[in-house]
C-alpha cells in the first residue's frame, strides 16, 4: 500500500468508527477533527470534510448530553447558533464534565475534562479556512481573543461557556498559534505579537518542534526575525530531542511524535528523521501497540497527515504545538 492508499484507508476507518460514516454515535474531538478536514480535503474528499464540520459544530458547538444546559454553548438561539455556529467558540470533546466552579483543581483529572482550549480552536479556524468558511473562522478568531487574552497573557484552558478559566496558566505556543492564524485570517494579531518571547520557544518535546517548524512554515516572509527565531528554536529542540530508537511503540506516542514529522515535511531540518519516524508508524506491527490503539483516532489522523504532506509538501496543513497533554 502507498503512502496515499495507506492515508486513504486510515481516514475511511477513521470516518466509519466515528460516525461520520456510519450509524456508530458521533466521537468528535476538535484537535483530530481539525486534522481530519485538512487531510479529507487533501485526498480529494470534500463532500468528507464538509460534513465533518457541521458534525463538530453540531457536537461541539453544543452543550453536552449530560449538561442540564441546552442549545448552543454560545447561548444564541436555534437559528441564531445555525448561522453563526462558532460564536460561543467549540468544546474540546473530552469524556469527562468540566470542572464546577467551586470544585476543586485536581491535575491527573483535568485533562479528561471538557472545555476549551485555545490551541484546538486555533486548529479549527485553519480547518474552516480550509473549506472557504473564513467570516466563520474569524469569527471564531474574534471570540478566542476576546475571552483567553487577559491583562497582556493568555488563558490556557476555559469552560465551556468561556465564562472563567479552568487552566490559567498560559501555553507555552498559545500566543505563537495565535499570532499566525491572526496573520492567515487577516484579523488583529498585535496583543499576540506582544506575548511572544522569541528567546524561550525552544522545547524538546517533539510535537511542539512539530509545531514550530509548521508555524514557522505558515508565517513565511511577514515576520522574517521570528521566523528566524522559529527556526532556530526548532534546531534547538532538535539537538535536544533524543528518538526513542531503543524504546518499544507500546512505551511511545505515536501522534507526539508525528507532529515532528508533519513538522519536518514543513521544513525539512532533518529529512532521516522524518523518514525514520514516519516509516517506524507507517509499520503495522509498531500499530498494533496498545498506546496506538487507545489513542487510536488521534494517532490514525496524525499518521494520514503525515503521509499525504509527505506525498505532496505543498498541501495545505495544520500547526501543532507542544502541549504536554493532549
């Protein structure tokens, strides 16, 4: 099977799985999701993608069934929310309820609650760009800015509602991710500009080198010292990021590290590299591990991305970033 075929087949399997194709209930994640669309698109398969985003917005742009809130999570009307279905921004898809106000913060269960993060809202505007819908990613860009940017930093996590901060930290490529896709929609990308550090974007995880070399890539000629800055962040990463050769699949993340693949395709610091992981992936054996198959949509989207970039360099593509949870 070639690396198209093999995209293609993920993606099918993906898609029925999910729901998307077939009477299985819908399992809709915007971080994969976002990929999701930028892969159906790159094998041809816009009917796929066109679908799939009224899926997340329908899923995601909604309360949850165990909420006693109803209706679309921006509070708009029916009609209202079906025009404008990003105006109250979209849910992560976690399992678990968000966090209650008053309840208290417990990290090993935060990261299987709701919310929003601003990271995967940013990975939807560049989906939605992707299908022509831009008054829907700019408005989608518009609401993020307005509820994470706080006091001159960012929120790393929000409720649903985006009425208070479940994680108030701020993401290490949070206001990168924004500067870019500000810059791609043509919306205000100054008070993210102001945010960024050029000296502390290096880090050794290697789906946030992923993300550097991508967004990087994305920003081209309109910022050239941070993308200077970019790039040698991304070789510092590199220098420090040590494969796991001698580690079996069952102890790796398969779409953590793919992120640096997709991140390598955008440009090509380290093409053995690239070959190596994308090949190790692209074995079923290293598929059949037990950490590919419970992150098994995540891990099949991220692979299919991979492959069709690396097929075609010039298709359109999604960021990543160097979240330490996913």
């Amino acid at each position: 099977m070639n690396p198209t075929e093999l995209a293609r087949d993920l993606m099918e399997r993906f898609a029925e799985r999910t729901g998307l194709t077939s009477r299985e209930p819908q399992r809709r994640y915007l971080w994969t999701d976002a990929f999701a669309v930028g892969n159906f698109l790159a094998l041809g398969q816009r009917d796929f993608a066109l679908v799939l985003v009224d899926r997340v917005h329908h899923v995601l742009g909604r309360h949850r069934d165990d909420d006693p809130r109803r209706g679309w999570i921006s509070g708009l009307s029916e009609a209202e929310g079906e025009a404008h279905p990003t105006a109250g921004g979209l849910r992560i898809g976690k399992p678990l309820p968000e966090r209650a106000p008053g309840e208290p913060f417990l990290e090993h269960l935060e990261w299987e609650r709701d919310g929003q993060y601003f990271h995967y809202l940013t990975k939807w505007m560049v989906a939605l760009e992707g299908i022509g819908a831009v008054a829907w990613a700019r408005e989608l860009a518009e609401v993020a800015r307005a509820r994470f940017v706080r006091d001159g930093r960012m929120v790393w996590k929000m409720s649903i509602d985006l009425s208070r901060p479940q994680v108030a930290t701020m993401g290490h490529h949070d206001p990168l991710e924004g500067y870019v896709t500000a810059l791609e929609l043509g919306v205000p990308a100054s008070d993210y500009r102001a945010m960024i550090d050029p000296r502390a974007l290096a880090t050794a995880d290697p789906l946030g080198i992923g993300g550097l070399l991508v967004d990087a890539h994305r920003l081209g000629d309109r910022d050239p010292a941070l993308r200077r800055a970019m790039l040698e962040a991304a070789r510092t990463g590199l220098a420090m990021y040590t494969p796991e050769r001698t580690i079996p699949a069952s102890r790796r993340l398969g779409f953590r590290e793919l992120g640096l693949v997709i991140g390598l395709c955008a440009e090509p610091l380290d093409a053995a590299l690239r070959n190596e992981l994308l090949d190790f992936w692209s074995d079923p054996v290293s598929r059949a591990a037990r950490t590919w198959r419970e992150h098994q949509d995540i891990n099949d989207v991220m692979l299919a991305t991979a492959l069709v970039k690396t097929e075609n360099p010039a298709v359109a593509g999604l960021s990543v970033r160097g979240a330490t949870q996913i």
